[in-house]
C-alpha cells in the first residue's frame, strides 16, 4: 500500500527528507522532528507528562528516585527545549474583566468629547462597521463623553479617570495599551479569543499553553490556577465557563484547576467526616503496596503514575489548606488589600490569593472579575465595579513589588474588547449605556519582561478606532508568551494535521514597543 | 411615500436597501394584491432560459406554480391542517419523537473568510465532499439525502468508522486511533484489511451493533491478557500492535456506575428524565446568568442518586464535577475520543466524594452480610466483585492487615465511626456495629481505589 508521505505509523515512514523540495523546508523538518515524536495522545505517555504538568519534574523526580521507577516522557518536555530563551518572566497573572470594560471611562482619555455631548458621532468614523443587533437598529450614536474627571498621576503624567484613584497611584509602574483590538464584536466569541486565540471552542488557553510548556514550578500545588469573582447581582454578568481554562486539544491536565471560595477550595479536597490524616495515610499505603503487586504482575506503567497521583492528591489534601489560610497574614496585608480582602470570593481575596500562589510557584494564575458588560446604567455601575476591583489590584501589583516577585511576574489586566463611545439606548444629562467595541480597547501589564510608565498606542477622537501602533489580541498573546521566554511561533502542538498555536494561523508578532 | 417604517412610534430601518419596487397606475384589488408580486417576477424569470436560473429562482418559480397555477397543490394544502393535527397527536408521547423539520426553503450559508463574521465571500449549498460519493442525483440535498447517503452500501466510511468506534471503545485505542477523522490529517489504519473486513461484516449483518460487539469480545485479540513484559513494552509501548489485551483506565460513567453496581446501591430503571445526584455546591451558579433556569442545582434524593450516569443531568456550561474530572467530555464541541489522564483531582473524587463513601459503605455491608465473619472470606467477596476474581495472597494480606488496624482505630474512636457511617442518604445497615462497618468501609474504599478497579 502507498505510504501517505507524513505517516509516522508505519516501521519506515517516509519523512519529507525524501522528498524533492528546497533544503531549507528539509532542515526546518529535521529541527522540529524530534518534538513530534512525543506528539502522541495515548494514555501511556500522557501519564508521566501530565504528572509533570501538575506537579512538575521535580516532584515525579523525587517520587521517582524513591520508588526506584524511571522517569522517561518527561523527555517531552525537554523535547519542547522550552523556554526558548531566557525569560524575563517565570510566572503570571491575568486579571480578567469580563464584560468588556469602557476604555473612555478609565484610562482612553478623550477631553473633546465633552463638547460633542449627544451629538451624532460622525458616520465616517464608524465607517461600514457591522454593529451588534442591539444598537444596529439606532437611528442615532449620540457621544457619551464620560461621566468622570480625569487627572494626571505619577512621574508619567499619565490620565487616568477618577473611578480608578488606587491604579491612578501605580501608573509608573503600568505598561498601558490603548489600542487592543479583537476580532469579535459579541461575548462568547471575543472571550474564547482573548484566552485561548481562537473564537471557536475546543483550543487550549493561554494557562494551558504555559502548563503544557513550561510545566510547574512547585510540588504540591496545580501550574494553572483559576478563581472565580463572586458576582454581584447588580451587576450585568455575562456566563464564563471552564471552556475558557480548558486546555483544547492538548493533555486536560494543563486545563485550569478552579480553586474555589468556601470549605472545599479544591473540589474532593477534604477528606470525608470520621477520616483522619492517620487513617487517610494507611488507607493509601495500603492501596499503594497492592498497587505495586499489580505493577509487577501486569508490568503496566501507568500503574506508577497512578501511585504517584495518590501521593500528590495526599500532598494537596495539605498544601492547599495552607494557601488559603490567611489567619498568619500581618495587619499590614490588610491594610493594602482592604477589608474586603477578608471574605472569600471577593476580587480582594483573589488577588490576595494570586499574591499568595506567586510566592509558592503556582506558574500561571487567572482572576475572572465578571460584570463589566454596561449596555445601561453605566454611571450607576462603574462605581461598583471599580469600587470592586480598582483596591485589590493596586495591592497586588504593589504587594508583588514589595516582595520582590513583580521582577519575574507578568501582571496583565485585560477584558474581551472594549465599549462604545456612543449611547446604547438613551442618552440624558446624567447617565448612559455602552455597546461592544471590538475596534479598540485599553489594557496594561506589568512586571517582568514590560516597560514600565508608557502608554502606547493611540486612538482617535472618539476612542473608537487605532490611529496608531495597533495591538491585535494575537500580537498581545504573542508579547505575553515573549515575556515568558516563548517564541509564539515555535510553540506548536501538532493537531488535526496543523502546526496549532496560540496566536492562531494569522501571523502575530511580539510588540517590541511593550517590551522592557 | 415612506419606506421602512413598521409602525409610526419605530425608528425607519437604517441603510436598508431594496430589492424590487413596483409601481401600479391603479389600486389593485385584493387578489392583485397578493398574486402581482409573485406573477411579475416569475414571468421575469420566465423569459430567461431554465438553465440559467438560479437555485433561488427556481425555488421562486416552483413557490409560484405550485401556489398560483397547479390546483392539484392546492388540494393537498387544503390537508395540511388535518394532517398537521394527526401528526401532533402520534407525537405525544410513543416511541418516536420527532426533534427537527426540514426547512422549507433552500438551505445555504455563506463562506467567511477567515471566520470573520463581516466577510462573506461565496454562498454555498448543501452537498457531499467531492471525493466521497455524489447524493442520489434529482433528489433535494436535505437530511433525508443525507440519511440515505450515509447507509448506502458505496458509502466508504460509515460502516469503517462505526467499527472503528465499537473498537476504540473496547480495545481502548482504534484501529484508526483518530476516531474522528480518517481524513489525511488523521492516523493510518494499524491494521487496514481488519478495518475493511469488519466493515463489511458489520455492513452484511444488517448494521447489527450487537453482532459486532460480540464477535469483538469473543475474539482471541480481546481475550489475550492484559499482562505485558518488558520486551513488548521496549517494541511497542502503546500495543498497537495488540501482543496483549487492552488495559486502560474506565471512562468516568463506567467509573461511576461500577462503585453504584458493586455496592448495591444501583438502581436499575431504564430510561425516564434526567437525575440529579450528588454535586458540590455552587458549580451551576459559578458560571450562569443570573436569570439561567438552570442558576441552582437542587439535588434529588433516593433512586435518584443511584442511577446509571447516562441518565446525569448535564449542564454543558458546568458538567457534573466527578465526571468532568475524569475527562467527561464539556459538550460543547464534538466527541468521539475522549481523553484518558490520571490526575490527582481523579484520586480526591474516588476517595473523597460522597457517591464514593456511600458506595464504599455499600460495598462493606454487602460482604458483612454475605460472606460470613471471616475476614478473608470478605475480602474474597469484594474482589470477586469488584475484579472477579479471589484476591491473592499478598493483595488479602494487606487488606487484613488494614481491617485489623482500621477495626482498632474505630473501637477507639466511635464517634468517629459514626461520622463515616452518616455519610450519603441511604440508610445503613444498623444491625452491623459501627466500629465494624466502618473499618470495612475504609477496606472498600481502598479496594474502590486500587488500579485494578479503576482500569479495565
């Protein structure tokens, strides 16, 4: 039977070294050949690897020498020769704010537009723009010109609204980016882009990508940690779900682990009532020594990895009450994080929490802050929501600094598009709503691997198109893994027949104007 | 004149852009009315050849005859109502249920460059791909096309691809491993001409499911042993090659409902709605709308948490946790593969949730009750049970030794005891002493959790 030229089943596949094309293709192969080796999906392989995805190399190593098992595919990972070069960066924190929050009233500062209120925004400037049903059918777009101040802060002289006064004070710190644009005008699509670069389900995201990439950096706690914001009612929250911490076509180990406000922190986590540590630690060594005569009587070694999950699940059982027990932190924390801090599930503690996972090599760690989607009442909302969040990220970001861990943190503060300068629905002297905007929307980083104190990008009068230095969700996705020592274009995962990566089949590139 | 305007108090239709204005020197009557509008433009198309005519012309054209000129149609729509109400009637309750309708129109869509929602390039019709078999030809490109396409007997891939499956399911890994594409950007076949002659046979059977799964399990390749030494793990790690049986961790039901079957607790009722077991708190609320109809989930009591896992209630945006962690797949894409991991999360679900616990206390009384007061007498009921087989020398030694510790630690700590045996809503056996139901529910779950069990 003729050989498909790139099956890799069969005892000797043709490779494209037989092929006749250009020397360069054939070197390019010959480069990336040995990564595909490991490409494989079978449980055999994935259980060491994905050990190695939760836990890291270092605590399958240490089980390993003492159970006298041979560790062999977390070659994979070294198969990946990841990182690409030195990061400046080990580990990050995505503060997301989903809803698409209003750049004009944060940090776009556009001081004409007062002059303009409930004029009509020019036709020119929305141009052949397809809207999203719920205001295509307006007659008018009057200009809302946001309801509050700006001021300048810091050394920078940056503007930033007054609803924000607790970033307002770390602008120096900020890299800020106006001109984010997406692809997608509705929630779904421009949520699943934003993390894991493509509208459509069933791709990894950026959590997954470093877990899968660069593994764990701690033994006893998962690489990919998600939290999730309490909602407020009030509030317009649009659904998230665990889509967006899925890890697509790549090993569900590098999915996002939910760490959750209240009594069980992970799901399963707490050993049932009338099981103490005593009886959970004979129970395993029990299961453990009859587990390994199965070991040596079907010789199969996912039997090891499975023993070694056990010891991990017993190892989280302690060292996740430990995260989440605040009772030790100083009255200091409380006074920069606020009493919010103090109740579980509120932005504060998350990022209280994030703080805390930093320190203990928790790689990457996304905050989900839900409600920021004002299509009405934006002036009776943003206070909320600013309110919310504006104290806990000051303090996390600050927090970092003080301890040193913002020099190798990534701290990234971002939503899935922005909002419209024009009124949804109507507009009167003292409030307003806003649409989706896709065209243009504010973001920052900081930490490792940014320039601190710029702001780059501009947009134009009305904070509704890029006028200059664009940032595409790819090129951010792109920046985000430069900064973690990952060249964006290297970092593939072979999958239905396609080199698959993060920033999506449409060149992306690292934003050099970003990067420190 | 206004156009667009659908009642005074709206907005007029912004940009809208028409299509066709016809004005009359003379009020229509009614009939004009309804028939101009249609008549005009058909005679249009009319005057051009049939051939040139578009699909939307032609469905304009067929709209028209059949509405204006063929009076036979008219009789059979004068039916409709009548037959329409027949078929609401056969539709309530009964065997079938009929979930989708054609649509009456031509079905299209348009290519997007890109996905990009704003660029549409070329609009594009129902049809097969062209290196597969053509539709039957003069018949309409609808589902019943479809239906009859894909069992054809010149079909190549039903038959391959539904054997593939069965075989997936059994044998842990297909024959083609890319179950979902046989496509070139999936796997070749390891064993090619098995494919073809299952396919066949499945085809000849009369797409007989059942005659497919018992000539698989029956075969020699099924029932070899799971054991494998180091020299064919050395030459083939993954057994593609099938030099022993498969051996591969249970699929999350499968997991689920051995705990519920070996315990005694399953309750064996066929069909009905879905169930709602037992689900951590605030895994529906994290993730909905705050107006979802499915915001909280209000967990059921009784049969209902010991059915089989197919009849779970799943809600796509936060499947049921213990599932989802053993890669349960979320619903939202397609699949044909899951994925098969071992993670810690698996181990705290099967030693710590409490379909788990219950089951484990379950699985104790029974071997309380059956096997009489020898201890390995009870460990032999449990592992015939659970892995059908006695339990060997070594395993029944350290499970000894466990009951004995486990039997110390309780007697000790009867409070204790009794906090396990609360556990889970069926009430237990209360003729067994606690310190003995409890030691032996602990000996359970370490038996729930061992490899054996979990794996296949």
């Amino acid at each position: 039977m003729k050989q498909h030229p790139l099956c890799t089943d069969c005892e000797n596949p043709m490779t494209p070294l037989d092929l006749p094309i250009p020397g360069a293709a054939k070197r390019e192969w010959a480069a990336i050949e040995t990564r595909r080796r490991f490409l494989g999906r079978s449980g055999k392989v994935l259980g060491w690897a994905a050990l190695a995805g939760l836990f890291g190399e270092l605590g399958i190593r240490a089980y390993a020498r003492g159970a006298d098992v041979k560790v062999s595919s977390t070659e994979g990972r070294n198969d990946l020769r990841l990182p690409h070069f030195a990061p400046k960066a080990k580990r990050a924190i995505y503060l997301f704010m989903s809803g698409g929050p209003p750049q004009m009233d944060l940090f776009d500062y556009k001081p004409n537009l007062a002059a303009q209120f409930n004029e009509d925004m020019p036709d020119s400037v929305r141009g052949n723009q397809q809207l999203t049903g719920m205001t295509a059918g307006q007659a008018h777009f009057p200009v809302a010109p946001s309801h509050w101040p700006f001021r300048q802060h810091g050394k920078t002289g940056t503007w930033v609204s007054d609803l924000l006064p607790y970033s307002a004070r770390m602008v120096d710190d900020l890299t800020i980016i106006k001109t984010t644009n997406t692809d997608a005008i509705n929630h779904e699509p421009a949520i699943m882009l934003m993390n894991t670069g493509n509208m459509n389900a069933g791709k990894p995201c950026l959590g997954a990508w470093l877990a899968y990439g660069l593994g764990s950096m701690n033994d006893n706690l998962p690489t990919f940690i998600v939290l999730q914001t309490r909602t407020n009612p009030k509030e317009n929250n649009q659904p998230v779900s665990s889509r967006l911490w899925g890890s697509g076509y790549l090993s569900s180990e590098y999915a996002g682990v939910g760490l959750r406000s209240g009594a069980d922190p992970v799901l399963y986590l707490a050993d049932p009532s009338g099981v103490d540590r005593d009886v959970r630690r004979n129970m395993l060594d029990t299961v453990e020594e009859i587990n390994r005569q199965t070991l040596v009587e079907v010789g199969d070694p996912e039997t090891n990895a499975r023993i070694a999950q056990y010891e991990m699940a017993f190892r989280m059982q302690s060292s996740v009450p430990e995260l989440i027990d605040l009772s030790k932190e100083p009255q200091s924390t409380w006074d920069l994080y606020g009493p919010d801090a103090k109740q579980p599930g509120t932005y504060a503690y998350n990022c209280l929490l994030a703080r805390r996972m930093a320190e203990r090599g928790v790689r990457f760690t996304q905050i989900y802050k839900r409600g920021w989607d004002v299509h009405g009442d934006a002036v009776g909302m943003l206070p909320v929501l600013c309110q919310e969040t504006d104290r806990g990220t000051f303090a996390l970001v600050t927090d970092l600094k003080r301890r040193g861990l913002l020099d190798d943190t990534l701290v990234i503060w971002a939503g899935e598009f922005g909002r419209t300068v024009y009124s949804q629905g109507g507009l009167t002297q003292d409030n307003y709503g806003r649409d989706h905007h896709p065209r243009c929307f504010t973001t920052w980083m900081t930490g490792g691997g940014v320039r601190p104190g710029i702001t780059y990008g501009e947009t134009d009068d009305y904070s509704y198109n890029v006028v200059k230095d664009p940032v595409h969700v790819r090129d951010f996705n792109a920046t985000i893994l430069h900064c973690l020592g990952i060249d964006h274009n290297k970092f593939t995962y072979k999958f239905q027949g396609l080199d698959q990566k993060l920033t999506s089949p449409v060149p992306a590139f690292v934003v050099q104007g970003l990067l420190a | 004149m206004q156009l667009g305007w659908r009642n005074p108090e709206e907005h007029p239709a912004k940009d809208a852009r028409y299509q066709d204005i016809r004005l009359y020197a003379r009020a229509l009557s009614p009939d004009e009315v309804e028939r101009l509008p249609f008549e005009d433009y058909a005679a249009e198309i009319v005057s051009h050849p049939s051939s040139q005519w578009s699909a939307d012309q032609w469905h304009a054209i067929s709209d028209f005859f059949l509405n204006h000129v063929d009076p036979s149609y008219q009789v059979i729509k004068r039916k409709i109502p009548t037959l329409d109400k027949e078929l609401d009637k056969l539709s309530l309750g009964g065997d079938l249920t009929q979930v989708s309708w054609e649509r009456p129109s031509l079905a299209y869509a348009h290519v997007l460059t890109r996905g990009v929602y704003t660029a549409r390039t070329e609009r594009v019709e129902a049809d097969t791909p062209h290196f597969l078999p053509r539709l039957a030809p003069g018949k309409p490109h609808n589902r019943l096309a479809l239906a009859q396409w894909t069992v054809n007997a010149a079909n190549p891939l039903t038959a391959r691809v539904s054997v593939n499956r069965m075989w997936n399911e059994l044998f842990g890994t297909g024959i083609v491993e890319t179950t979902e594409d046989f496509g070139i950007m999936g796997q070749r076949p390891t064993h090619p001409e098995l494919l073809d002659w299952l396919a066949v046979e499945f085809l000849e059977s009369g797409w007989n499911i059942k005659h497919m799964y018992k000539l698989m399990v029956m075969s020699s390749v099924y029932r070899q042993s799971e054991k494998s030494n180091s020299q064919q793990l050395a030459k083939d790690p993954r057994n593609l090659l099938l030099s022993h049986g498969p051996r591969f961790r249970m699929d999350a039901e499968m997991l689920r409902d051995v705990a519920l079957q070996s315990s005694g607790l399953l309750v064996e009722k066929i069909g009905g709605p879905s169930v709602k077991p037992y689900q951590p708190e605030n895994i529906w609320e994290q993730v909905s709308y705050p107006t979802s109809d499915t915001l909280h989930y209000v967990q059921e009591h009784g049969n209902a948490l010991y059915r089989r896992s197919i009849y779970t209630y799943v809600k796509r945006m936060a499947s049921p946790p213990s599932m989802d962690t053993f890669d349960a797949p979320m619903r939202d894409v397609v699949c044909t593969r899951r994925q098969r991991t071992d993670t810690p999360l698996q181990a705290l679900v099967t030693m710590n949730d409490v379909q788990w616990v219950e089951a484990a206390r379950g699985l104790a009384q029974l071997v309380i009750r059956g096997a009489g007061p020898d201890a390995r007498q009870r460990i032999n009921r449990m592992s015939e049970i659970l892995l059908a087989h006695d339990a060997p020398t070594p395993m029944a030694a350290a499970l000894e030794a466990s009951v004995h510790q486990m039997q110390e630690h309780y007697a000790k700590d009867p409070k204790a005891a009794h906090a396990l045996l609360e556990i889970g809503e069926r009430k237990r056996d209360a003729s067994i002493g606690e310190p003995e139901l409890a030691a032996w529910t602990i000996v359970a779950s370490e038996m729930l959790n061992l490899d054996e069990t979990i794996n296949k």
